[in-house]
C-alpha cells in the first residue's frame, strides 16, 4: 500500500545489520552457512537478520512456533495501527457522491478540486508522520507507546470528519488520517520484526500489509451504497466510528503486550529485554537473541564505545559506507511503491468503473478490495519460500503489463466494444500484481 512520504528510511542502533551484506542476494530466503576465523558456524536463516552463532558441536534451536503473547501482540497491532492506514486510503473511494450530496443539500459547495483536494491530504499527513513517528515520539517512547500515541491523531482525525461544517475541515481531518497512517507505516513493520523469531519473520511482517487490505476492504464495504450499510447520505458519519472503535482496543490491549526487546536492550537494560523475549518467543531462545542484540548494539557504538540511543541522523545515514548497500535497497523498494501507481487505482477505481460503464461501480471496488485480501494473505505462504527479489521482480513485470493493457483500454474504448471488460481485467491485474511484490516487501525490507 502506497503513501507518499509514508517510510522514510528509519535506522536504530538495534536495527542495522552486517555490512558485508551482499547487494546481489540480500533478498534471497534461503539458508546459509559460514566458517568463520574463530571456526564458529554462522547460519544465517533470513535474508537481513542478525547470524545465528552457534559452535560446530551443538546445534541451534529454531523456533518456528508463534506463541500466545506474540499472536495477541500481532493481532492488536495489526488492528489498531495497520488497519487504520487501509481504512483511512479505502474510505473516500465510494464515499464521494453521497459525501458531496450531504453538502451540496445544505448549501455548501464541494467543488471536484475540493474534493481532490481532501483525498490527497492524507498523503501530507503521511509524510508528516513518517518523521514524526520514529523521529519525534519514537526519541522518547518506545515502539510500543508511540503506537499508544498515534490513537490522538486519529480521534482528532475522526472528529474533524464528522462535526466539518466545511469542506476544508474534511481536509485537515485527513491530514491528521494520513499522520496516524505514517506513523504507522514507520513503526509496526520495525515492532513485528523485532519481535518476531527469525524462522517466521517474513510471515508476521506481511500481517501488515494484511492489515492494510483488510482495512481498505472494510472502508469499502461499509461505504457501498447498494449494500445498505454506511454508504448514504444520512448515514455516512457513522463510517469514521470504526477507526476509533479499533484504536480503542489497541489502547485497551497493547499495554498489556512487551515492548521491542531490542529497545528495552538499549534504554532500560538487558534484563528487561530478556524478560521481554521470553514472553515473546521461549525460555530456550532467549539468550541467544539477547546475544544478538548485543552484538548489534556493541556494532553500532562509536570509538570510544559510547552507543548512541537515538540512532542517526539522514546526513550520518547517507555519509556511512557501511550502510550504503542497505540504503540503496531500502530507498529502491520504497520508490517501486511510491511511483507504482497503486495509488491511482486505490483511490479512484470507482471512477475507473463508471468510465467502463460497470453497473454497479461501488460494488465492483468491494470485490477488488476482497480480491486484494484474497491475495495478500496468499502471499504469506511465499514470502519466506519464492525469496523476496524472485517476488518483486514478478509482480513488478505483471503491475507492467496490467498498466499497458489498462492503458490500451482507454485509448481504444471508441473503437473495440470489449475494452470495457479489459479495463476491470487490466486494474485487477493491477492489484493481485502489487499484492504479490512492492505491497508486502516494501514495509519490512528496511528493518531487516
């Protein structure tokens, strides 16, 4: 899922990796091992992540079991922060004609470029609070509180929303949306990785992206006129109630839940970072991860030994010879999103299907956004098999052709009669396409 601005690179003294990383195979998933000088056995079981040490003599405990706390963990933040990003990008899609009416009944203008004007502002708010989630709050809090915070921002967001007597009001609301949507896309994907054990951390870092189509489906839903719901004229207020039903239970729940081990490594101490991994994962991993950790935070030290718990700085980020291999996958899967066009299609496939004269163009979005949730959770299963180049390059070659068939569509509309049929063919295979590469890798590549 696109937004612009919404994942500047974050870098923390606990989150950078070897670099020694090999541009050429960083995204490849598959095991590798190493003699190291010491004749120690590295085994690295996920492209990015920390090595797994372990002598020649004895064998490294995997564990591939999500257990109660993080499943409880995942679901909330998933819920609570990744929901609200999808739901907020899905809400206006359907939502425009009756939206409009509603003022329009009342005497106010809501003009086409008023209109486009709210949309876009979610994409400002999104850059706003890509900085201001790891940056500002995250300086101060940890992954897990700056969460907590985000809920601020979306009651702000919700309230604007319904009580606008304005159209600009709608616009600021969805300038504090797109906050709430950046935060999140800068903090959930670096928290799931963090708690996560390496054999699953593919998997838990596509709950994301799961939670955004969902999002996008459920906004979707609710706002189709011909289902009944949410999406009339004299209802639709009640649409911006469920963001703050969801953040709700994020703010109920996810105290309850351990912060990143990594973060409590470096602010409170190590034993409270044990503890946290122990809850998360087992008793039998958690010093070997705390190890990890150790060695990426002892990595990340300065000459004199002194860690820098703030992480760096973009100049210090760019500067860093060691970093500039990461750097430049980071930034190149984020500009594949960004410039993929998925935001043309998310936001405006409603008016895609009245231009192909769809009977029902509302309901036609629902099953696209079904279709996206469909496929997303599909991609679980080879997010940590197919690798994640193999993944992006596919998708990224099938988003190609589905634009250039999409694209044929309308300029031969006069003249072919099927085109229609190829326009709604052509932006599913848009999706399913984006679904499958940039929608999933995109959010957790940097962090790992």
């Amino acid at each position: 899922m696109s937004l612009a601005g919404a994942h500047t690179p974050h870098v923390s003294t606990t989150n950078h990796f070897s670099p020694t990383l090999d541009l050429s195979k960083c995204f490849e998933s598959e095991e590798r091992a190493i003699i190291t000088q010491e004749g120690v056995k590295e085994k690295r079981l996920d492209e990015g992540t920390p090595l797994l040490r372990e002598n020649a003599r004895t064998k490294v405990h995997v564990d591939t079991t999500i257990n109660t706390t993080l499943l409880m963990t995942i679901i909330v933040v998933t819920i609570g922060s990744s929901f609200q990003f999808g739901y907020g990008t899905g809400i206006l899609n359907n939502s425009e004609a009756f939206i409009v009416q509603y003022y329009e009944a009342r005497g106010k203008t809501y003009s086409l470029v008023a209109w486009g004007t709210t949309v876009s502002c979610f994409g400002i708010g999104g850059l706003v609070g890509s900085v201001l989630g790891p940056k500002v709050i995250g300086r101060y809090c940890g992954r897990r509180t700056t969460l907590l915070v985000n809920n601020i921002f979306l009651v702000i967001s919700s309230v604007l929303m319904v009580s606008a007597p304005v159209w600009w009001y709608q616009a600021i609301s969805r300038v504090f949306m797109g906050i709430t949507a950046g935060v999140a896309t800068a903090v959930v994907p670096t928290y799931l990785t963090e708690i996560s054990p390496v054999s699953v951390r593919g998997a838990v870092g596509t709950s994301h992206q799961v939670g955004v189509t969902v999002g996008i489906l459920v906004a979707q839903v609710l706002s189709t006129p011909s289902l009944n719901l949410l999406g009339s004229e004299d209802r639709w207020q009640w649409l911006f109630l469920v963001p703050v039903l969801c953040g709700l239970v994020e703010v109920v729940v996810l105290p309850f839940c351990p912060e990143s081990p990594s973060y409590l490594y470096s602010t409170v101490g190590k034993e409270a970072a044990r503890r946290a991994l122990v809850r998360l994962q087992c008793e039998e991993v958690a010093d070997q991860y705390l190890e990890f950790i150790r060695e990426e935070v002892e990595s990340s030290a300065d000459s004199t030994g002194v860690v820098n718990k703030n992480g760096i700085t973009v100049r210090e980020l760019f500067a860093d010879l060691t970093l500039r291999k990461q750097l430049i996958v980071g930034i190149t899967v984020q500009l594949m999103m960004q410039f993929s066009g998925i935001d043309a299609v998310l936001y405006y496939s409603t008016k895609v299907f009245y231009q192909a004269e769809v009977s029902d163009p509302e309901l036609a979005t629902t099953c696209l956004g079904a279709i996206n949730v469909v496929v997303t959770i599909f991609a679980l299963k080879w997010m940590d098999t197919a690798g994640r180049k193999t993944l992006l390059t596919y998708s990224l070659i099938g988003m190609f052709c589905s634009y250039f068939l999409l694209t044929t569509s309308f300029a031969l509309k006069p003249y072919l009669s099927y085109m229609d049929q190829l326009t709604v063919a052509a932006t599913t295979g848009v999706i399913v396409c984006f679904a499958f590469g940039p929608g999933c890798i995109a959010w957790f590549i940097i962090a790992e």
